[in-house]
C-alpha cells in the first residue's frame, strides 16, 4: 500500500481512483472526492481562482480543447501570442503529470 491520499476539503482518505478529482489552484495540485470538489471548488471560490478538474472526463476534454487550440494559435498567428500558448500548454501538461504521479497512481482501479 502506497501512501494515502487525502482530501483537501473533508480531510478523509481518498481510496478509489474514481473518486479522485485533482484540481488545479495557482499552480498547485489539490486532491478532492468527487462529491467534495463539487461542494467546495466548484463554488464561490472558483468564482476569484482559476481552477479546473485535471483529471477524469471532464479534464481529458479541456486538455483536448486546450490542446487544438494550442496547435491552432501557433500555426495561425503570428508573433508573440502563439509563445503563450505554448507556455500555457507546457504548464497544462505539466499540472496533469505532476497531478498523476503525486496521486492518480497510487490508487487502484
Ligand atoms: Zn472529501
């Protein structure tokens, strides 16, 4: 058994891999159940943080997304835009690899 993951809102162990949402919040990768990220991220304080699932249907369809999107910016445009567009899916990728290795992997199913 590897180490337990714990919630950031009700602070109880995370057991099953679909019961993990990990989310992103300036830059750092936070752990929740499924039913807690919908009770705490998703409300008021998504409002003024950025934040979004990184996992799970719904984070493989905005990585998609931001990823098409990408590729598009930088073939279509020009200049300086299209570096940011790079920066931005570099930190995108690089939020769901850390998200997986720090907590996906080491739940089960
Ligand atoms: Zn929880």
């Amino acid at each position: 058994m590897s180490k337990p993951i714990i919630c950031e809102q009700c602070h109880k162990v995370i057991e099953e891999k679909e019961d993990l949402v990990t989310a992103s919040i300036f830059f750092r990768v936070k752990p929740y159940h499924y039913f807690c990220y919908g009770k705490d991220v998703r409300g008021a304080r998504s409002v003024f943080f950025t934040n979004h699932p990184l996992n799970g249907l719904s984070g493989n369809i905005s990585y998609l997304l931001t990823l098409l999107m990408t590729v598009a910016l930088f073939l279509f445009t020009e200049g300086f835009i299209k570096y940011i567009a790079l920066v931005y899916l570099i930190t995108e990728t690089s939020l769901r690899i850390y998200g997986y290795c720090t907590y996906s992997r080491h739940l089960k199913i």
